[in-house]
C-alpha cells in the first residue's frame, strides 16, 4: 500500500444543495474519507466493481441504491470488516484494511443488524461498548450520559433493551457507534423495519451529527432519505457508482425540468399558448380538462403562469408541481426504478 493517499478522479465537494434545507458546507482540510477502486467478487458474482469516493469534514455522503447493489459490501471494506480484491481506502490520513486496528478507531459503525444486549440496559450496554472502544472513569460517564442526550433515551436509560421499540433500538445502535467520537460514522440503512415516527427521530439524529463535524457515510434505498439528509448522492447498482453529486447536479442529468398539470377550464387553447410564451416555459399543452405545462423552476415562475392563463380565458381549479426526483434520476441511468 501506498506511503500517501492515492489521487482519485471523484470529483471534490462542492456547494451542497438539498430538499429540506440548503445548507453550504465547503471542505475543511483533506477528505476525511478517501476510497479508490474498490473490488470485490463472489465466485463469479461481481458485488462491487470498482468504487471510490470521497467525504469531506462536516459532509453526509450518500449510497443510494436497491437492495443487491453493493453497498452493505462497500462498507465493509471500508470499515476493513471484510477483504477486498482491489482498491484503496483512507481514513483520516490513514490507510484501512483487515489488520489496521488502530486506523478502525476513527470509524463508527452502525450495522444494518442490531448490535446491543437485550438483557442490559440502555446506559449498560453503552458503558460496555465503552470500555471496548477503551473509555473509562468519569469521561465514560460523561460520554454515556451525553450520547443518551443525543439520541434521546436519557428517560430509559435504565430499562432494558428487550422492552424496547425497534426504533429505540435503532437509536441506541446510533449511540454505541458514536460513544468513542469517531472521525467517520458509517450508518448502512439504519430506518429499515422501524415506524415512520422512529424513522423521523432517526434521521433527525443524524441530522443533528453533521452540525459536530463528523463525516457520514449513509447507505440507503430510500429516496426521501438520501433527499433529506444527504450532501451528496453516490447513485450506485450492480456494484458501480453511476454517478455522484449534489441533488440539483444529479437532477440535471435529466434534464432538471419541472411539470405543472392544471385542471382548468374555458379557452384552454388560448391558454396553452399563453403559458408558452412564459420565460422558462419550454412546452405547453392541452390535456382532458385541463393544461400540461413543462418548464425549469417551475414555482418560481408559477404566478407568471397562472397570470398568463387567466389572462387568456382559462380558470384554474387546480394546480400541482411535479419535480423530477432521485428516483427519476435513478431510472434514467439504469433503466429501471430504484426498488425494483
């Protein structure tokens, strides 16, 4: 292995622009996380094929993908939990492979499997894997009490686990992985079988990690999560990363255009043609009972729309937005919808 990190041809962090929130997080320093050409087979079966990647100080990087594509293999290779046939990987400056015990401490890994004892509590089982990750006295207290705070089980920290819900146990997961403040946490589909209030206070949690700088690495076959969390996306499917980028760049790849379906009636015709003179309106049309109208940034340029309508005899009734999706972009380079 090489004495310095390999240059990769990913290309860097950029703005981050997101659904929910529009952050911007430029890099601090050198990648936290840095992977290149990572391979990996099964017999014949190719898993991965050559993956890399790279995550910033402060950034959530997401492997969005279905189930088979390669991303719980990716993981474990960088976590060096499972050999690889090629590739490089680095974590905080250091070099990550099987045997590099010392390297694996800036890593926090929350596996898709529950790793906590049903027969402990919450504060017992943390104290426990605590002391594996060699934390003692009074700053493993204070870590454990902080980390019940993060997660919001300071109220059942004296239950146990067995009476827990599967969200519970799925934030206490969270936990055991960031008891040791590592440099990269590394979730692989922590919502999936938990119910849509757990799966909220998950990923809020997670959320609220990106505000303490660490990097996250966040496996999921969700759309609306990677959407809602996620700096940038790494799209992968049958083992390779098809692209990569902020959610706006990705959605270019489509095109990036937006659709406004009206029910409407009176002079529709006249409307349509209204509405194409719009700036931004790249195409408009009469539907049954209604308009189509095909346009960039379509809610910003909406009450021109509308105003162009009524001013041509059209009465809207109503109105919805279609935005392209990650789920769109993930059907338009693999040919098939993400949870096929």
């Amino acid at each position: 292995m090489s004495a310095q990190p390999p240059a990769l041809d990913a290309t860097p962090p950029r703005e981050n622009e997101l659904t929910a929130r529009e952050p911007e997080r430029p890099a601090n320093g050198p990648p936290v996380l840095r992977c290149a050409g990572l391979r990996k087979t099964f017999g014949e079966r190719v898993a991965v094929g050559g993956v890399g990647f790279e995550i910033g100080q402060g950034e959530t990087y997401g492997l969005l993908g279905p189930n088979g594509a390669g991303k719980t293999t990716t993981i474990s290779m960088i976590c060096g939990l499972l050999p690889r046939d090629g590739g490089e990987v680095w974590v905080d400056g250091r070099p990550i492979d099987i045997g590099a015990t010392g390297a694996k401490a800036a890593i926090g890994y929350v596996p898709q499997d529950l790793a906590i004892y049903p027969d402990l509590t919450a504060r017992e089982n943390l104290r426990f894997f605590g002391r594996l990750q060699r934390l003692g006295g009074k700053e493993l207290d204070r870590r454990v009490d902080e980390v019940l705070e993060l997660i919001g089980l300071a109220d059942r920290a004296k239950d146990r686990t067995d009476a827990f819900s599967g969200g519970m146990k799925r934030r206490l997961n969270i936990g055991i992985g960031l008891l040791h403040r590592p440099k990269l946490l590394v979730l692989d589909e922590p919502t999936v079988g938990v119910d849509p209030q757990s799966r909220n206070a998950i990923l809020s949690s997670v959320a609220d990690l990106e505000s303490e700088g660490m990097a996250i690495l966040y496996t999921t076959h969700y759309m609306e999560e990677a959407e809602r969390l996620c700096d940038r996306v790494g799209i992968i499917d049958m083992g390779l990363i098809r692209a990569e980028g902020t959610r706006r760049e990705l959605i270019a790849l489509v095109g990036g255009r937006d659709r406004i379906q009206m029910i409407a009636t009176g002079d529709l015709n006249a409307a349509a043609a209204a509405a194409a003179r719009v700036e931004r309106v790249e195409e408009a049309s009469t539907v049954d009972g209604g308009l189509d109208v095909v346009a960039t940034d379509a809610r910003t340029i909406l009450p021109r729309v509308l105003e162009a309508v009524g001013a041509a005899g059209a009465i809207v009734r109503s109105i919805e937005v279609i935005e392209p999706d990650l789920e769109a972009v993930f059907l338009h380079l693999t040919g098939k919808a993400l949870r096929d």
